[in-house]
C-alpha cells in the first residue's frame, strides 16, 4: 500500500486575524484602536528593517483609514516616490519628448526590487513577515500551555505546516 502525503492543516482564520477584516474596522473603540495601533507599529518596524514599500503603502492606507498618524520613516518613503513620479511629470510638461511613466518606470521609482530573502517578491515578503510574526505569536502562546518549547515547536509547526526546525528559527 502506499503511503500518501501528510495531508496540512488549515489554519483556522479567527475574526480580525485577516488584514482584509482588520483593514475594514473603524479606528474606534479602545481595544480595537490599541489592536490597530499594535499593527501599525509592527509594519512600520517592518518597513524599517526591510525597506519594502508595500509595508509603508499599506501603513500609509491604513493610517489614512484609521485616522492614526503617519511616522516619519513611512511619510519620507511615501514622499520620495511622490516626489520621484512628480519630477518626472513635470518634466514631461515642460517638453522632454523622453519622459516616458509606465508600469516600469513606476516599479523602478518604487523601488520593487526584492529585499532581504533573495529573489522573493515584495508582496510575498510582506506575507511571510506577518506569517512568521502569527508563528512567534502561537508558539509563545503555547510555551504557557505545554511541557516544553520542543512541544511547542512541534505543535506550531503542525499547525502552520511548516517544520518544528522553522518553527525554532522563526
């Protein structure tokens, strides 16, 4: 008989543990606020150890959204690529014929380059920070409840589908 592939658990989706469900929540009430608060922090420190500009975009909308403010490292980013697409615009209307804003000028004035895990995409970079933080967060959790951190691992690492050397590592 042959023996099949271990088959993942899904992780089970709590409300507001979705970006999506968190990004839609007004900015009121004091536990949801701090929630927010919380979240907007943990991308913004993102964004200042990797740089990637998908973390300050989306802390930029989500402030916005929020009615929260906006840290400095997060607005200079912003404002250097506004400030990028604006000269160029400008440019243009002055009568440079070689001014040319498309898709890949703009992904160069972002600055898409990968960052920090070789080749992988900044979206994609941005998604294993906040899985990798969801990890730290129930293996912590489960340090209370279980005999010992290998048990924990070991659990978080069923849980997320990952290897209990990940799970240590992360």
């Amino acid at each position: 008989m042959k023996a099949g592939k271990p088959t993942r658990k899904k992780l089970k989706k709590l409300p507001g543990n979705v970006w999506r469900e968190k990004a839609s929540e007004p900015g009121t009430g004091n536990l949801r606020r701090a929630r927010q608060e919380g979240d907007l922090d943990r991308l913004s420190d993102f964004f200042q150890q990797s740089r990637n500009p998908t973390a300050a975009w989306l802390f930029w909308s989500l402030a916005k959204r929020w009615d929260m403010p906006v840290p400095e490292p997060i607005a200079a980013e912003i404002d250097r690529f506004a400030d990028a697409v604006a000269e160029m615009a400008l440019a243009a209307l002055d009568g440079d014929e070689s001014i040319v804003i498309n898709g890949d000028t703009v992904g160069t004035l972002w600055d898409t380059q990968a960052r920090g895990q070789g080749s992988t995409p900044i979206a994609v970079e941005l998604k294993l920070w906040d899985r990798d933080l969801q990890i730290g967060l129930r293996v912590f959790e489960l340090r209370k409840i279980t005999g010992t951190k290998d048990e924990a691992f070991e659990i978080a690492a069923e849980e997320f589908g990952i290897s209990a050397s990940s799970a240590d590592h992360i």
